[in-house]
C-alpha cells in the first residue's frame, strides 16, 4: 500500500535556516545545513592485537571487544591501564551461552555495577554483569527474561534489537513481516510489561513507502537516559531522533535533499550513507561514509575513509571529522571523553574527544 505524505511547510527563521515540514502523523522532517564545524582529534593506536572485532564497547572504566569467532566471545580490558582482564561469554545451547547473537544494543552503569544486555535467541534476553563475568571467567546475569508465556515468545521471536527501560518494561524493534503485518512493512516498537505479559503501546518510527526491508535498514542508539532513541540510515541521508515518551519522531536531513524511494531500489543510484552510530546524553554521533555507491562499497580506492557527524539531540549538526583510515566501528566513552574506533586493518585507536564539550 502506498502511503501519501501530506507535507504542511512549517516554516521559521533562524541563523541557520532550518526549516521544518510535517509528513506523517507522528513524524516530521528538519531539514538542516549540510555543513558544520570541522574538528581535529588528537589519537593514538592502542596495542591491542586481536584478530577481526565484530562489536566494540565502553562501559564504566571496562573496554569490551567482541569476537564472534572465538570460544570466548567478549575480551575485556581496562580502559585506564589498556590490561587484559578477562574474555567471556561462550557460544552454546546452555543456560548462560548464547546461540544467535549479534550486536550489543545496549549497556549501563546502574548502582555501581556495569552491565550489557544479551540478545540469545529464541532463549532469552539477559542482562550481564561485567565485572562478575571477568572475575569467573564464564557469563554470570543479573537478571534473565526467558519469554515463557505464548505472546512473550512471539514478541521476542519477531524482534530485532529489545531494550531494557527498566526492570519490568521492554522496548522491542518488531519487523512488520515476521509480525503478521500486511501492507505495511515500516518497523515499530512494542512496549512489554514482562510482569504482566502485555503490550503497553505501539510506536512506528517510520513512514516509509513499501520497499524491500534491507533499503530501509538503519542502526539505532539508545539515549543513556532512555528517554530517546537516534536512527541511522544505511541508504537514506537521514537520521531520525524519537521521543519515547511523547511519540514523536523528527526526521533530520541536509538542505536540498529528499527521502527518495526509487533511487534506493535503483542499485545503480543506491548510495551508502550512514554505516552505525552511538549517542551519549547529549549527543548523537554518526559514522558518515558521505554518499559513496554501494557499487564502489568493497573498491578499496573509492572506499578509503568515512567521516564522524556529531549531532545534538535537537538534530543540529554541529561538528565533522574526517577519519584518514576507513572505520568499521566505533564507540564513545562519555565519562572520559574518548571514543574508540575499528579500522579495516583491525587496529583499534582511541580518540580524544575533549574539543568538544562532553
């Protein structure tokens, strides 16, 4: 089904003529100026010699590589000292092992202990105590959600990444698709009560025409404060930020530039725009790869670096920094105002972010 978009301008003038239009019920669009203010960084390349990462992690003072090739799936290092302290997290059918498991959507300090959320599917969603977890040397959760009930299990089969916004309330990404939903492939959350196994509410995030749902893929960060949520596009210009509390989502794109499905579906004009992203509680960072086309994607001469966008959660952009490595990954330490990086080489270098205020 095709979705009409009613544009209503909104229109208002600042220092930096953003404009504003309304498109889809909950959702607006702000277009901003493509530019900004270009920063250095001061780096180092930390020696830590691990072969292909596959996720990277900052929580509290404990650095987290994952590599989901190796038996020990988390290696663990200290953020102060660069110390290896420890690996764990097995792959496994047991009742701390993971099976399917990909990307660490979330992590937190909460009453001085440090944890990640874990993703097994089908078996549970846990929530992992790191510092216990080095100390034994195996995966030790404070908590387990096992979705036991007939709606919990369906609800935790038809996800993509689950969020934890407190003990008892999830947030869950649903595909359209594994969900039973016709006509409208455009993801959503649900919000679980896992006490009592009950959909609380619904928030779709975008208004997308129907499309293959790979063209609409993006990277989503969830704001420390849980309060909001930033969306990267892979194949759209586009970052979205919602509002959880309020539903509303605000659409940010450069001036001049549009949301246009056909040149998406069209793999001759397919861009690559947004690779991943993270967010702090006050900003939002984006790993830029600037438009290049998904033809030229493993060309190492045209695929050579990317660049940072640094956003405020206002969606202004506000600063960029060219990267000279192409980066496959990133994360930001906001306690010590670092960010740490993955290139392509596997090195990993850690950036001072203090020119910007943290």
């Amino acid at each position: 089904m095709k979705i009409v978009l009613l544009f209503l301008a909104i229109s208002f003038l600042t220092s930096s003529c953003v404009k504003v239009e309304k498109t889809y019920s909950n959702i607006v669009q702000k277009h901003i100026p493509d530019s900004c203010i270009t920063i250095s960084l001061e780096k180092k390349e930390l020696p830590i010699d691990l072969i292909y990462p596959t996720d990277i992690q900052v929580v509290d003072t404990f650095l987290l590589v994952s590599q989901h090739h190796n038996e020990n799936i988390i290696q663990a290092y200290s953020t102060l000292s660069l110390k290896h302290l420890g690996g764990f997290l097995k792959k496994g059918s047991g009742p701390n092992e993971v099976m399917a498991f990909g990307l660490i959507a979330q992590s937190y300090t909460e009453f001085g202990n440090s944890k990640l959320i874990i993703q097994s599917y089908p078996n549970y969603l846990g929530i992992l105590n790191i510092k216990q977890s080095i100390e034994s040397g195996r995966a030790v959760f404070d908590k387990q959600y096992k979705f036991e009930t007939i709606l919990g299990k369906d609800l935790f089969g038809a996800s993509h990444s689950v969020y934890v916004l407190d003990s008892v309330n999830l947030m869950m990404t649903k595909d359209p698709l594994r969900s039973g939903v016709k006509n409208d492939n455009n993801f959503f959350w649900e919000f679980y009560n896992s006490e009592k196994d009950v959909v609380t509410r619904q928030l779709k995030y975008e208004n997308f025409p129907f499309m293959d749902s790979f063209l609409k893929e993006s990277y989503r960060s969830l704001k420390p404060d849980r309060s909001k949520v930033a969306l990267f596009y892979r194949f759209f210009d586009m970052v979205s930020i919602a509002d959880l509390k309020s539903g509303k989502v605000v659409q940010v794109i450069p001036s001049g530039k549009s949301i246009d499905p056909n040149k998406v579906r069209d793999i001759n004009l397919r861009c690559l725009y947004y690779k991943m992203g993270k967010c702090t509680n006050d900003y939002i960072f984006g790993l830029y790869a600037g438009g290049l086309s998904v033809l030229k994607e493993d060309d190492p001469m045209s695929n050579k670096n990317c660049s940072l966008r640094i956003y405020n959660w206002h969606g202004d952009l506000l600063y960029n920094y060219q990267f000279e490595n192409n980066i496959r990954m990133f994360t930001v330490d906001e306690s010590q105002s670092f960010m740490y990086v993955v290139t392509d080489s596997d090195a990993i270098i850690r950036y001072d972010l203090n020119n910007i205020s943290m």
